[in-house]
C-alpha cells in the first residue's frame, strides 16, 4: 500500500487510508479532526500510514480487537486496555451509525439497548462509523473511551456498569512465535510474562508494552515491504490540494530516487497552485499529470527530470 497525500485533514486522511486498507479506525476525540496534513508519501504498509500522519499530531497508533487505535500515547493505552481482554470472547457483528449521532446513541447502538436504559453520555455530535466485525463488549468500550470510561465487565453488556479506565492493568495478547520475539520483549518490558503455546506466545503485560512490542513488529514488516518495493512501476494513489506544480514535480522525483531541475522558462508555470485527485499511477505517471495542468514539458534524462516550458500550440 502506498499514498501520497498532502493538505488534507486529520480525520479525512486517516480514514482514506483505512478504506484502502480496509480496517477499522478509531480515533482519539481529543485531537482535533480538521488540522490539514502534509504527510507526502505513505507506505509501504497501512500501519507506517498510520503512524506517518499520526506524529504530525503527536499521536501514537496501535492495532488491538480488529480496530486501530489513533490518538495520544496515554489514551490509545487506557483503550486498548479496555479492549483486549474481550478479544476472543464474543462474536462479532457490523456496528453502524450515520453522521451527527450523539455518543448516548452511539452507546445504544453498540450494546442493542435502548438509549433510556442507559448511562447519559456527555452530548456530542460525532462522525459517521462503519465498524465490521467487532465484538459489542469492544464497540461499547470505544464509545466510552472518549470520556476515559470502560464497561466494568467486558464480556456481557446487558447489566451495564460504567467505571474509569486504566492503562496499567496487565492484559494478555498472542503474538506469532518467532526466535527473535522473546529477546524483543525483554528489551521493552523485562517485567512481561511469556508463555509458549502450541501456535502463538502468549504475552502478559502493559498496553503500552503491547503497543511498544505491536509497533516494532509491525516496523520491522514494513521494512521488508519496503525492501522488495524499489522499482518504478509502483503505483500511488494521490490527492493533493494547492500544491504547487513545481514542488510537487520535485517530491515525485525524489520519491522515485530521481532529481528534479526546473529550467528557467519553466519557473513561472511551476508556481503555479494545482489541485489532483488520481488513483493507481506511477509517480512518473503522477508528474505527467501534474506538468500537463502546469503547462510545462517533463523529460526524463538519465535520472533527471527535466522541467522546460511546453511547446506553444500549434
């Protein structure tokens, strides 16, 4: 998976990502949604997505319960503290529910209970959601994340008891047996207890020392992505907002280990803002169609793109 987004906001370019990715995404209600992006080029994996345009935020990101978690470092542990415990308890089922819902609605929503039996939330109007596959003790746990709260029992919802949450409370999480895992563990939590079973480990341990673990793991497998992903047939999808033709040229060459020299009758045309929206290209395809909104003429010299004024029509 690779993107290359610029100028976006928050909200949405994380999103973007997620249907691509076609995950689950949930994100802490504290950051505010609407700061544009300018994360450039994403990739290789969904989860170095993630974290490229989570730290223009100074958040964290961690996948726990078939949902991602995005927010600040302290609330994404509190979540997937209240979440991870109920992983393998419940089947799992679609939670839905439609732009401007209030959190009391999302609450009855994600236990099947009417809103009147329920704890008050804080009123709020929040986004659109379209979780698939998540177990209702874990829906109902994320909903009441967003107030620091968490179900005293995460396997049943029917008798409902709201409590704070915590992030310090050893939870236990599977990972895939690997010779390297123990030492790696050891490294970020000495304190952690490991048990070997038949097809995973079994890890015991603070959500953050999960999230600290999950997050070299995953680091290490966009590495490998990355490594057998070096030719130019790549390809992108891209949307990018007043950027300017000139520097966005620039970025795609380099992307594509190639350097960039924009010839002095290019240089006005370059200055140009210009607005894409394109699916599938190659970053050569990419700066194609960027030049032709700019009206300039690319050639591609040898590992240079050369940037000259376009012809004048005949």
């Amino acid at each position: 998976m690779t993107l290359v987004i610029d100028g976006k906001p928050f909200r949405e370019t994380i999103q973007q990502i997620a249907e691509q990715a076609n995950v689950n995404v949930w994100i802490d209600r504290q950051v505010d949604p609407t700061t544009p992006v300018a994360a450039g080029q994403l990739g290789p994996t969904a989860y170095e997505s993630f974290q490229q345009v989570a730290a223009q935020r100074d958040c964290v990101v961690m996948a726990a319960a078939n949902i991602v978690l995005i927010g600040r470092p302290g609330w994404v542990d509190m979540t997937a503290a209240s979440i991870l415990p109920s992983v393998r308890t419940l089947a799992r089922v679609d939670i839905r529910w439609d732009l401007l819902t209030t959190p009391s609605e999302a609450l009855a929503i994600t236990t099947g209970t009417e809103a009147a039996e329920l704890p008050a939330l804080p009123h709020d109007l929040w986004p659109a959601v379209h979780w698939q596959q998540l177990s209702r003790p874990v829906a109902t746990n994320l909903v009441l994340s967003q107030f620091n709260r968490r179900t005293q029992e995460t396997q049943t919802v029917r008798t409902l008891e709201i409590v704070p949450a915590v992030d310090a409370k050893p939870v236990t999480r599977r990972y895939t047996t690997d010779e390297k895992l123990k030492p790696l563990i050891a490294q970020i939590d000495p304190t952690a207890q490991i048990k070997t079973l038949k097809s995973a480990t079994a890890v015991t341990a603070t959500a953050k020392s999960h999230r600290l673990i999950s997050a070299k793991l995953l680091k290490q497998a966009a590495a490998k992505v990355g490594a057998g992903n070096k030719t130019d047939d790549r390809t992108f999808s891209l949307k990018l907002v007043n950027k300017m033709a000139g520097a966005a040229i620039t970025q795609f060459a380099q992307a594509s280990n190639q350097k960039c020299e924009i010839r002095p009758d290019a240089t006005q045309a370059c200055s140009q803002l210009i607005s894409l929206d394109a699916n599938n290209k190659t970053l050569n395809e990419l700066m194609e169609l960027v030049a032709a909104q700019a009206g300039v003429s690319l050639t591609f010299d040898d590992g240079t793109v050369v940037v000259t004024a376009a012809p004048p029509a005949k």
